[in-house]
C-alpha cells in the first residue's frame, strides 16, 4: 500500500512506528550516557582526596589528652604488606604515658571498607612506646588510622591520615 492510498489514521500510525523506533534509540542512548555518567562520577568519588588533609605523623587526640606520633618500624609504608609500627603516647605537655590500652581500627574514607586485618597493640615498650602488629593496607589511597587510648580512666581517639601509592 502506497502512502498516497492510505487513511489518513493509517498515515498516522505509520508515522508512529517510525517515531517509536527512533524512541528506543534515544532511550538506549541515553541509558549509556547515564551509565558513564554514573561510573565516571563514582570513580571521581573513590579517589577523591581533600586538599588540607594532615599526614603528620605526630598529633593531638581529638579531646587534646593525648599526644601521639607513630613511626613504621621497616622504612616507608608499602601497600599489600604486613607492618609494625613504633606509637608514642605522652599527655598534651609532654609526659610519656606508660600502660594505656589502645586500640587500633583503620579505614578508606571514600570507599566504605575496614582495614584487611585486625592489628594490634601487642607490647608496651615502656617510656610511652607501644608496639602495633598486624598493620597492612591492601589499596592505594587515603586511608585513616585511628588509635583509641584508655589511660587513667580517660580515653581520647587520634587519626592519622595517609596517602599511600
Ligand atoms: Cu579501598
């Protein structure tokens, strides 16, 4: 049937498939878009770092009871690896604080997962030393390290921040 010999309803629904097809592919098309859309942002997201982040290795508690430095115990900090590191804990004037119970806990802020294994405060060296065992960082990236330390019955959090790649 030539259009010249169809209704005008006939013209209209022919005029309606052809439409309808290129519908889906604006719907197809649009659904990809959406999608590295998505995929881009996320990524943007998962390696996002603030600028003003402090990596200093020695820092106040967050209630300022504590001062605290920490220190890996076999050079730089490689990814993937097993490590231990060295914490000294004095009061914000500078007195060493022997027989705290820490704990340790450990994250990557942009990517809602925990540190790999559970590493442990296993030796108190004296003179305000700890021993930390069992520290492995199994991504590249900014990862936060918390110690959480009970001492004379007060107990106060440090963060330290690292960038590791
Ligand atoms: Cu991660």
């Amino acid at each position: 049937m030539s259009i010249d010999t169809m209704t005008a309803e006939g013209k209209v629904q022919a005029g309606a498939r052809r439409w309808g097809g290129w519908k889906w592919v604006g719907i197809v098309a649009g659904a990809i878009a959406l999608l590295l859309i998505t995929a881009a942002g996320l990524w943007m997201w998962m390696s996002y770092v603030p600028a003003d982040l402090d990596y200093a290795t020695t820092r106040l508690s967050n209630g300022g009871a504590y001062r605290v430095s920490y220190e890996p115990r076999h050079g730089p900090i490689a990814v993937n690896q097993i490590h231990a590191w060295t914490i000294h804990v004095e009061t914000a004037d500078g007195q060493p604080i022997e027989g705290a119970t820490i704990a340790v806990d450990g994250d990557m802020p942009q990517h809602g997962h925990g540190l790999p294994t559970e590493p442990q405060v296993t030796q108190d060296l004296g003179g305000g030393d700890y021993l930390v065992e069992g520290l492995k960082f199994h991504m590249p990236g900014w990862w936060v390290v918390d110690y959480t330390i009970t001492a004379g019955g007060q107990t106060d959090t440090v963060r330290f921040n690292l960038l590791l790649n």
